[in-house]
C-alpha cells in the first residue's frame, strides 16, 4: 500500500515512504522555510500516518535552545556564588553563604537561620533568630575555611576581617582562576549535549545537515558570550582581591 505525497514547496527536501496497512506511514520535513508549506496526504485506500510538522521540529529546537540559556544562565551564577564566598579583605555578608550549621540535626545554611550585616567595611554580624544557635553557629563558622574567629557577646557573633597578606591574595587568585575555567568547562559540557541533540534530529532526518551547521555555528556564538560573561566576572574579582 503505498503513500502519495501531492506538495507546493521549493528548495524543500521531503521523503516518501511505502508502509504495509498494519504500520505508520512516518515522514520528515527538513531545511525548512520560515513560512509553514501546504501539503496535501492522500492514502489508499486506509493507514495511519504520523506527521512530524514544521511546528513539531520547530517546539524540539526552541526547547534546546531554552535548555542551553537555562543552563549557561545557571553556570554563571554558580560562578557568581563561588567569587562572593571568597574574602577579599572587605566586609561582605557572601562570605558566608556557604557555611552549614548543625541545627535541630539538620545541615542548614546560616544565612537561613541568621541575619547577617555589615556594620563597616571590615566586619561582619551575625544575630541568629534563635537565640539558642548561636554555640552551633560559631562552631561552623570556626570550622569552615575563612580562618576567622567571631566574637560573642551571647547574642550575636561578630566577626573581624583580616587584612590579606600577599601570599594569601596569592592563593585566592589561583583558587579563583581555578573556579573561572570550571565555569568555563561547564558551558562547553552544556555546548557539547546540545549539539548531541541536533545530531540526534539529523539522524531522524528532521533537520538537514547544513541547518544543524547554521544552528553549531550560533551555539558556539552563544557560548563564547557565556564564556566572555566569565572572564568579566574573574577580572572584577582579581582586582578585589589584589586591591589592598
């Protein structure tokens, strides 16, 4: 049984199949113009046919390319996070958004359970909303890597902020360096599976080889913006951290 394909497109590639009466008739529209092509089906004399539309191929695409900002989005403000938590010798309430208090039995974020301000640029303060997790807080802080001491007044916990020495600015550096080409290993992951995902609607025969070209060529243009956002951010850092 055989399915009759009738089209009014130009510079369109279309593929017509035979199929039995028992399976679906299925067939791919590739390199696509921007205005939606009229097609006529005709089958004889019945079967089932399952179409993958302009508007089908179409949601795929935007769903990648959604994925891909979602995701290099997300990797830039990781790297944001990273850079906030590092001190610099000014008094900053990021610097502790990465320590985890033990409280009530569960690993919980300071910043969660604590207000924490700056009263001036070399000190931080901070008041728990409950009282009775101020020893637990002060542990944490002491315990992390910010090799800072607070002091309490049974209250709140204030904390001072060491001028950097220069071999310490030093290996801030190379600790921020390191996190910035994560960053940076992290967009070409995401580049990487994406393209996968082009190659996988070539090989279906839903996007022609040279638009998967066009669509690699724009994604490695979205990456390097990415990976520009990146470099941006570590030189703002590298001044904070060399500034005395």
């Amino acid at each position: 049984m055989s399915l009759y394909i009738h089209s009014m497109i130009h510079n369109t590639h279309i593929m017509a199949i035979s199929v039995s009466s028992s399976s679906a008739a299925i067939y791919q529209i590739a390199n696509l113009k921007p205005n939606p092509p009229r097609i006529i089906l005709s089958l004889r004399p019945k079967g089932t046919v399952k179409c993958a539309t302009i508007e089908d191929i179409e949601a795929e695409k935007s769903l990648i390319e959604k994925n891909v900002k979602e995701r290099m989005e997300k990797t830039i403000e990781n790297v944001r996070a990273n850079f906030s938590s590092i001190r610099t010798g000014r008094s900053n309430p990021a610097m502790l958004d990465k320590i985890e208090v033990e409280y009530y039995g569960t690993s919980t974020s300071l910043k969660s359970i604590a207000q924490i301000s700056t009263p001036d640029s070399s000190s931080l303060l901070v008041n728990p909303y409950d009282k009775s997790s101020l020893k637990a807080i002060e542990k944490a802080i002491i315990n992390s890597d910010l090799g800072m001491t607070p002091g309490s007044d049974g209250d709140v916990l204030r904390l001072s902020i060491p001028q950097l020495t220069a071999e310490r600015r030093k290996e801030l550096l190379k600790m921020v360096a390191k996190q910035a080409e994560e960053g940076k290993v992290a967009l070409r992951n995401i580049r990487r599976d994406a393209i996968k995902c082009y190659d996988k609607l070539e090989k279906e025969k839903k996007l022609s080889e040279d638009i998967v070209k066009d669509l690699s060529s724009d994604l490695q243009k979205v990456t390097d913006e990415y990976i520009k956002k990146v470099d941006s951010i570590f030189k703002q850092k590298e001044k904070e951290l060399m500034t005395v």
